[in-house]
C-alpha cells in the first residue's frame, strides 16, 4: 500500500499543479477541449487544488492507508466513470484521455488488489 500511495500522491499532485498553473494546457491535452469561460477556468483550478490535496493525503498516508485506499477506490472509479463518458458520451477526444482512463484503471485495479491483500484487522501501524 505504501508504494500505491506514493505513486498515487506524485501522480494526482503533479496533475493538480498543471490544472492550478496551465488549466488550459491541462484540458487541452486530455480532453481535447478549450476552457472558453472563466467560470470553467475557475472550477479547473479548483479541481486542480483538489487533486494537490489528493495527494498529500496520499503521501501523509502511506504508512496507514487503508481507509484512504478505500476513498482513492471510489475516487478512480469515478474518474473512469466520467473520462469514458467524455470519451463516449461527450465524443471529446484529447491525447491524454484514453491514457488517463487506463490509469485511473490500473490504480483502481491495484486500490482493490491492495485491500484485498491487506484485511483490516491486519494493517500496520508505525509509531
């Protein structure tokens, strides 16, 4: 779990430092798309504020996890959720879209592998 988290804490931070800084750049790259509002600008950089939080979550989790793991599930799934339907639904089509729905995947894949492998009565504690 720790290397799940650590991984996961440098993806979602370095993403949410692109979306406050270059929010168009971001969305550009993955969905293909302007952010022609400042309204939409604004919420970008809002989501992006979310994911550095996301990520130092993550990293001052990493050595008691679980309960996180479980929230970073939900939060991959959603992502995947919403992605395929931009992809699908919306017909947007950025560069980076379909790679970041196979991320979002294989970190919900690994999310559930770690809980899996790791029962609750049997997580570990650092002092």
């Amino acid at each position: 779990m720790k290397l799940l988290l650590a991984i996961t804490a440098a993806i979602e931070a370095a993403t949410g430092l692109g979306l406050l800084v270059a929010p168009g750049v971001v969305v550009r790259v993955l969905l293909g798309a302007t952010l022609d509002a400042p309204a939409a600008v604004t919420v970008a950089r809002i989501a992006g504020a979310a994911l550095i939080t996301l990520g130092a979550a993550c990293w001052l989790s990493r050595d008691n996890g679980r309960a996180l793991v479980v929230a970073m599930l939900f939060y991959n799934v959603s992502a995947i959720a919403v992605l395929t339907h931009a992809a699908l639904g919306l017909a947007l089509s950025g560069i980076g879209l379909w790679p970041a729905i196979g991320l979002h995947t294989a970190l919900a894949c690994w999310c559930a592998a770690a809980l899996k492998s790791t029962p609750f009565h049997q997580q570990t504690t650092n002092p």
